[in-house]
C-alpha cells in the first residue's frame, strides 16, 4: 500500500462499527507474534485528564532516558499521532508498511469477511476487526519493532472491554470516574468505575485520583479482590514534592492532580525504573500536550484558547479555569459538541462564561445541531449575543483580532481549529474523520481491493 491506500484503508474499517471485547484483538494478536509480551506498559483509563496524564508519564520516562512508546486516541489533525514513539509521530512509511501487513493478517483470520465487498447500506455483519481492533495491533506490532523500553497505553473506551486490555502492565492509573459514554459504560458512576476497574489486573499496583464514595469503592474492592496494591490520590498531593516547586506547562489546577497521578505512578515502578526527583520534574517541565487550555495567538494578535472539553466533567475544568485565568476578560465562545454527549448539561455549564456564543457544527455525523445549541444556550444565558454558524471558519469570520476566542466543546472541534488556524498542517487526505468510531451511514471511502 501507500500512505494515501493505508489510509483508506483504516477508513473502511468503520465499516465494521465499534464493538467491545477482546476475541478479536486476541486473536489478531496471536497471528502477528503476540508482540505485547515483549513490551512493558503502563495502562491508563478514566474519564478525563487520560491523555494529559499519559504525555507526563511519557516526558518523565523519556527525560529519565527511556525509549517510550506512547499510544493515545483520538488524534486532533493526523493518524500519526495516536502512534509515538520518544514523540516522534509513527512515520507514513511505516504506517503504509504495517497496514499491509495487518491487511494480509486479517484475510488470514477473517477470510470471508475480507473478501465480502462493502457497499451495501447498512454493513453486513460481520466478527471483522473494527478499526480501533487493527489500530491497537498496529501500535503493539510498531512499538515491539522498535524495542521501546516501556509503553503509556491509553484506554479507547471504558477499560474492561477495551482492545488494550489484552496487556500485562506494570502499573494501572485510572485517573478518574465521571459521566461519559453511558450507552457503552453504564447510566451509573459505579457501573462505569467497574468498566473502567476491568484494566487492574492481579497483583498489579493501581494508582487513582477518583473521588467520591461509589466509584471509590468499586475501584478498591477490585484491587483487594485482586490483591493489587492500591494508591489513592486527592488534590493535597498537589502540593507535594516535586510538584510544589514545578511550574506545569499545562494550564489548569486538575493537571497539578493528573501529574501527581504520574509521580505516584512513576514511585510504584521505582523498583523497575528508578528515576529522581530531578529527572520526575524535568519530565514535567517540559510536557506538551495540545487542545487542553491550549492558549494560541494569532498573527492578527487574537487569543485563542482551546480546550476539548468534551463531557460534563471537562466543562466544568474549563469554566475553572477561565474564572481563574481571565476573570474580567470578555468571552467569545465558539461552541461545538456532539449530540451523544450530555450537551444540554454542557450547555448550562459553559454559556454563562460567554458575552457572545457561536455554536457551530462538529465534523463528525454525530454533531449536535447548532441550531439546537444556541436555543438553549438563549435561555440559559439571554444576555449573550448569541447566532449559530454553519462551520467554524464561519463563526471565526465574525470575531475581531481583539476578541477573547474560546473553542471548546469537542476534541474533533479542536482538531478541526488547529488545522483551520494553522497550528498543525494539514494532511494531504483528510484524517480527522477515522475518530468516528461509530458505523458510517454511508461507505466511509470507495472500497480498496480486498485481495491481490
């Protein structure tokens, strides 16, 4: 394949959905070599502050000297990203290389499936591998190529059923337990503990910054049941060293708790790899992690702040944070969320920060309309000068180089402004839209020949 063909490829994985579970991931595992025992990992799930938490786990581990494969989802612009190694995105060679060699595999293992010709409306059904499925493989065949000396591996969703979870790691972070992906985790802040308390494994030290009385409890009865040593964080370990001297790069109280998470994490594998106060803040000191209170100037010298507040729980980071960064500045925000989201609770949280609100769709078929977005958003906050827009580079053509701009409301928003802004080049083949894990309405791409 080629790049632009791999990439096609990956695409018309969608058209197997998003299931849970791990047969597939198992068995496609077995028919590559079985390359994660010959890696070790640290395994990361919870509701938010994931991502955040695995680019400090990987700063530190590299400034100690390690080779780190770090494997996250979704992306913001390009594939590559979800595949790192010392953050060095994978390269498109590689990528083409190895969905050549995961396409032969899947005809190995899923010859019928394979061969059938995708274009009927809706997809048949099928055991195919879904894209997340290949893409887990992927990293665990790319980061076993390049003999890293450990792997920070992000959950996809929920942790019990998720394609990571075919590892042994050497330490499981779960950061923390809100609402989010109820449809797939439960309607209950204990069910979805549970989902994600499915990454602990036996004897397996657990480091959490999960609060409240159910999800707590759910998380320690698993380690005890496990006999996993549990680590239990609160925001006072904030203030411990190292932290209490370090000025995080990351803006917002919540990251000085995600990176107590990582220094906990860090002191339980000390056994594994000893590393110094010295080189824990180095790590952090120099930690980079884009689309989370990301503030951008613009040549016109406009603020733009981004921030993938995705879920109750990260508008309510977000409104923080601004309250404690920008008290008197006057907000423009343009505001994108997807329906399966709560966004009427999103809504309620964020429309009061704003003097003016332009909702704009979000690139994915999931969006919430706009139209929706701003009747609600009126009522909550009247005084706002409030009109949906059509697209982000509408809305954006409406504000002045001295508006506050914030963009906020969905990670694929994000990754759509870094693009549209200039922050991040544009690919050749737009890959923004491979995070829409749901099965497509339509074939995602025309079909590539299944068969030589």
């Amino acid at each position: 394949m080629t790049y632009s063909d791999a990439i096609h490829f990956l695409y018309n994985l969608r058209w197997f959905g998003a299931k849970l579970g791990l047969e597939n991931t198992f068995k496609l595992a077995a028919l590559a070599g079985n390359p994660q025992h010959r890696l070790r990992f640290i395994h990361v799930a919870g509701t938010n502050g994931k991502g955040s938490t695995c680019a400090m786990l990987e700063s530190i581990y590299r400034a100690a000297g390690l080779r780190v494969g770090l494997f996250t989802s979704p992306h913001l612009v390009a594939f590559g990203e979800r595949i790192q190694v010392n953050r060095h995105l994978i390269s498109e060679a590689d990528i083409a290389r190895l969905a050549t060699e995961l396409q032969s595999l899947l005809r190995q293992g899923w010859p019928a499936a394979s061969t059938a010709p995708r274009t009927a409306n809706p997809a048949p059904k099928t055991d195919h591998p879904t894209f997340f499925e290949v893409v887990t493989l992927m990293a665990l065949c790319y980061f076993a190529e390049r003999q890293c000396d450990l792997v920070i591996w992000e959950t996809g969703l929920g942790g019990r059923f998720d394609s990571t979870n075919i590892v042994t790691p050497l330490a499981s972070v779960i950061t923390n337990i809100q609402f989010d992906h109820q449809k797939w985790l439960g309607e209950t802040l204990a069910s979805i503990a549970a989902e994600k308390a499915g990454i602990i494994k036996p004897g397996i030290p657990v480091i959490t910054a999960a609060e409240g009385t159910e999800p707590l409890r759910v998380i320690e009865q698993t380690a005890r049941r496990l006999q996993a040593p549990l680590t239990t964080l609160t925001p006072a370990h904030a203030l411990h060293p190292p932290l209490d001297i370090l000025s995080l790069p990351l803006s917002g109280r919540h990251q000085r708790l995600n990176a107590a998470v990582a220094v906990a994490t860090v002191r339980a594998l000390a056994a594994h790899f000893p590393v110094s106060d010295e080189l824990i803040r180095a790590g952090l000191s120099q930690v980079q992690w884009a689309g989370r209170l990301q503030l951008l100037t613009r040549p016109d010298g406009q603020k733009v702040l981004l921030d993938g507040a995705h879920n109750v729980g990260g508008a309510e980071i977000l409104t923080t944070a601004v309250k404690e960064y920008f008290p008197s500045a006057r907000i423009t925000l343009v505001l994108g969320i997807l329906r399966d989201k709560d966004w009427p609770g999103m809504c309620e949280i964020l429309a009061p920060l704003a003097a003016r609100i332009l909702p704009v769709p979000v690139p994915s078929e999931r969006s919430a309309a706009p139209e929706e977005l701003a009747a609600l958003c009126r009522r909550i906050n009247p005084h706002a000068q409030t009109s949906p827009h059509p697209s982000l580079r509408s809305a954006l053509a409406q504000t002045t180089p001295t508006d506050f701009v914030i963009i906020a409301g969905s990670l694929y928003l994000i990754g759509e402004a870094l693009e549209l802004l200039h922050f991040s080049p544009a690919t050749a083949t737009p890959e923004r839209g491979l995070n829409e894990w749901d099965q497509p309405t339509a074939p995602p791409l025309p079909c590539l020949p299944t068969a030589s």
